[in-house]
C-alpha cells in the first residue's frame, strides 16, 4: 500500500484499514512465534503501513485544527 492510495482514503477508511492491519499484525506475530511464517519481511511491510497510516491521520488531524 502506498501513500497516494491512503490520501485518497476517508477518515473512516482509514480507521478501518488500520484496524484490519493491527488484526493483520497480531496473526503474523502469532505465526512467527508458532513458526509457521513463509514471509518474516512480510512483518516489516505490515508495521510500515501502519505507521504510514497513522501519519495520514494525524495530519488530518491538524489540518483539522488547524482550520478551528
């Protein structure tokens, strides 16, 4: 996932794609601990979109507040 198509996103989308990720994160967590991961670096690409994520939604939140 890249950051043009997280843009594009809403508030809500995004809220929801950061929950989905989070449930992502804890299964792949979970594997590796179990070690039944194919992917390790798919660990890393998780936790990067995340964060990519939040950043999203924290500038739009000062945006936000900005505007107040």
């Amino acid at each position: 996932m890249n950051v043009k198509e997280i843009r594009e996103k809403s508030v809500a989308e995004l809220n929801e794609t950061l929950k989905d990720l989070t449930e992502d994160l804890f299964k792949l967590r979970f594997r590796h601990a179990v070690n039944q991961l194919e992917n390790p670096m798919r660990l890393n690409a998780v936790k990067k979109d995340i964060a990519r994520v939040k950043t999203v939604l924290r500038e739009r939140e000062l945006e936000d507040s900005a505007k107040s």
